[in-house]
C-alpha cells in the first residue's frame, strides 16, 4: 500500500526510526469540520480543506513507546495530497497544508 511505504520512508528520512511495513496500522475517516479538534488540524489550516474531508492516519509505536501517527486529508476524487500533520506522543510536530 502506498502510504504505508510513504510513512515508512518518511519515518526513516526525516525522524531517522526505522519502521517495518507491518508494523504501521492504517485507517481512514470522513470528517466534518466540527468534528475535528484544532490540535490535529487547526482551524485556519481547516477553513482551506472540504468539508467533509477524508482523513487517513498511518501509526507505529517505536522500541521506547513513542507514538507517531500522520495524518493525511486526501482529495477524494483524485487521492492528491491536501494536508498532512505528523504527531508524536499526542503532540503536533510538524504540519503541512498543501491548498492555498
């Protein structure tokens, strides 16, 4: 599966963890805006994506129970990335909002 390479690999690039593909769990939502919380997406990032959106988040704890989890809002017709935000033990590190 796609993302779940992607993950991997990010993982390994950027966070420098190596993560087995069997490793990750995998799931994926349809989310209306007031159902997201502004930690996992905040709000001027969200008033940019559709609403509803569809939310995938890929996630591995690591050898010293760290939680990492991405998560990704893809465009349901054509699967293109629109937004990604990357969480460790429950808080946001890194996001990246891909519409203007």
């Amino acid at each position: 599966m796609f993302h779940i390479d992607w993950f991997v690999g990010t993982m390994k690039k950027t966070f420098h963890i190596g993560v087995k593909n069997e490793d990750v769990s995998y799931e994926a939502y349809d989310f209306h805006h007031e159902d997201l919380d502004d930690l996992l997406i905040p709000a001027e990032h969200l008033e940019k994506l559709p609403n509803p959106l569809l939310f995938e988040t890929l996630m591995y704890v690591d050898d010293e129970s760290y939680e990492w989890i991405a998560g990704v809002v893809l465009e349901e017709g054509t699967r293109n990335k629109l937004y990604e935000v990357w969480i460790k033990n429950g808080e946001p590190i890194v996001y990246e909002l891909y519409v203007n």
